[in-house]
C-alpha cells in the first residue's frame, strides 16, 4: 500500500473534556502505531478497542506519548501500558532533574527528599513510571529535537522544563493555598460566569490570563507525513507555542503553514493569542471562506458535556484564518491521508462561525 497515515481523536466524554489521540502511519512501507495521551482512566479499553479493530490489531504500539502530566491526558494510559506490547514510552519525569533543581527550593536540602516530593505531586507520571518499570518499557524524555518516529518535538526544552517546575503550584514552594492557588479558583469561577458580545468579523477576545504552568509543560510534536504539516499540542500555552515556532526552522519547517493543528487545550482562550495563531496559521482573511475552501484543518478535542471548551473566540479566531473547524464533541474524529475506508465514518462536519465571543 502507499504512505498513508490516520490519526484519531477520540471522544472522550466527560463532564470535563480530556485527549485520547491513536495514530497510524505508513511511510516506505515502514508502519507505525503511537498513542499520545489517554483521556481519562475509563478512556483506556475505548483506545485499546479502536486500534485493535481500525488498525488491524498491531503486535506493538511503537510509542506511546505523555504530553504532560494532567489526569485527563494519563488515566487511560495505564491499561494501555499494562495490556499492549508497547515499545517505547515518551514522557517528562521531574525527579529525575533533583539534582539540578534542588538549589532551587529553599525547602530542600536532601535529594531523595525532593524527589520523593515531586512523585507525590505528579503522581499521574509517577504511577505511569512504575507500570513502565514494571512491564520492563524504555522510558525517553521528549525534548526539544526528540524524535519520536516521524515527529520531532518542538518544545519543550530541557530548561525551560526546569523552568516550569519551579514556577508550578504544585511544587513544594508552593502551599495549598498560596495566593496563585486562590488566583486560579477565582478565575474558574469568573470563567464559568462569562457574558458574551457580538462581533464583527476579525475581532478576536483572549482571555488575558496565562495558562498554568503544567500547561506549558506540554509535549508539541510536529511530522510532515505525505506531505501534510501537522502540529500535536496537547495542552500548551502560549510560551509553549512560541519555543515550538522559534524551534520550526530546525526541522525545515516554514511558519505560517500547518495543514492539521491541534487547537490546544481543548479550546481555550489562555492557550493562544492573536500572534500566537498568525505565527502558525497566518494572518486573518478579509471574509469568511466558503464552506469547502478552507485551507487547512483544525481539530478540538472537546467533551459534549464539557460546557466551559471551546471557547468561541477561539473558534472565531481558527475561521479567522481559514480554518475548517471540527471538535470530538459527541463523536470520535479521524483526519488521514490515502488511509484504509473505514464503514461507517463519515466526514466531520465543520463548527459553525459564532456571532459572539466570551467579553473580557
């Protein structure tokens, strides 16, 4: 068969919205199987059903991808490690850097300490290690340059990474209720209250809070398969996305110009800016294109349930560009390339434009 890919989106649905994302490609006649992200831990036999019907039941998963440490992108990934024959797994380990960060929490002086520490409050990477461990799969940390079969990873770097886990709330200089943390609940709670306002066309409203640093911590990985440009982002925020654009030129890859991007975050408006989507999509169109015409797609992994993602001005801002915008909201998602015809699946229908955006 020629070089073909297929990557899933599946639905996962919840009362909050989490990423399950197989894929399968096949490039010289050397195919392969990842897994990025699990969703939540009852999306783990949803994962393991759909490769094994829609990807002719593969011996291996080649390698399987933590984008970063949140429940709803590690739960499911427990089974899959335990019940598959997976060959590599590709996922970032705080404590294995204590050595290098100790000197930066004034609370620790003992190494062992900081380490114990930091498996206490990442415990869903922590529990991921030890099924790792236990099932005797190779454990790579995904940087800046990795190479994951075809993907290469955009961000982040290494210190960077360092970076974040002295600014997140959950390492130990931060207490239970540090004043970020009461941040943080207030702005659900302001988010969860939010008006909206008409707007013209080409008015884009992000909200001017940054996404948290777990966030930024998310594995962005990028691969021109059959000639397709196709970004993965898992939960990344801004600063993510910008370290992944610096890096582009690297690896040969000409910004603005992604053929398939994965809107971060489920769609929501402290992932991404104005800049932030030009650098990779391009500028915003005069008008809206007709439905057919649009130039490249956009994918949201978003629960129906989930009544806080996507977000409209992300959604307006992604057409802004030329973007034909679908979300897994109620249904599993494929985009692909020359795939195998799967009965049954038919093309996802775009999101329509909204009117009105979330006011600041």
């Amino acid at each position: 068969m020629s070089d073909f890919f297929e990557i899933d989106f599946l639905d996962v649905e919840s009362s909050r919205s989490g990423d399950a994302i197989p894929l399968r490609y096949s490039i010289g006649d050397v195919e392969r199987v990842h897994v990025t992200d699990g969703g939540f831990q009852n999306t783990s036999d949803k994962i393991i059903k759909h490769i094994k019907k829609y990807y002719d039941d593969p011996s291996t998963i080649d390698a399987v991808i933590v984008s970063h440490s949140d429940g709803d992108h590690t739960g499911g990934l427990r089974k899959v490690l335990e019940d598959c024959d997976v060959s590599e797994l590709w996922m970032l380990r705080p404590w294995l850097y204590a050595d290098e960060l100790i000197d930066r929490f004034a609370r620790f002086t003992n190494v062992e300490n900081l380490i114990r520490r930091l498996k206490e409050v990442f415990p869903n990477i922590a529990k991921l290690e030890k099924i790792a461990e236990a099932e005797g799969i190779p454990i790579l940390a995904p940087f800046q340059g990795g190479k994951i079969g075809e993907f290469t990873v955009l961000a982040p770097t290494k210190e960077r990474y360092l970076d974040l886990v002295v600014e997140s709330d959950k390492t130990p200089e931060a207490t239970k209720e540090s004043a970020q943390s009461l941040l943080d609940r207030g702005r659900t709670f302001v988010e969860k209250m939010v008006s909206f306002i008409k707007s013209a066309w080409g008015e884009e409203t992000f909200s001017p809070e940054e996404t948290s640093s777990e966030n930024e911590m998310s594995v962005v990985q990028y691969a021109n398969l059959c000639g397709e440009k196709i970004l993965l982002t898992g939960d990344a925020g801004r600063g993510a996305l910008t370290e992944a654009a610096d890096y582009a030129p690297s690896v040969g890859l000409t910004l603005p110009g992604i053929d398939k991007f994965q809107v971060p975050h489920h769609g929501s408006r402290r992932n991404v800016s104005t800049e932030v989507l030009d650098s990779w999509l391009g500028g915003k169109l005069p008008e809206k294109l007709e439905e057919g015409d649009e130039k490249f797609t956009t994918i949201i992994s978003a629960s129906k349930e989930d009544k806080d993602h996507p977000r409209k001005a992300v959604v307006r801002a992604c057409i802004h560009r030329g973007a034909k915008v679908i979300s897994t909201e109620g249904s599993d998602i494929q985009t692909n390339y020359n795939a195998p015809t799967r009965e049954g699946w038919e093309p996802a229908s775009s999101l329509p434009y909204p009117e009105k955006q979330e006011e600041d």
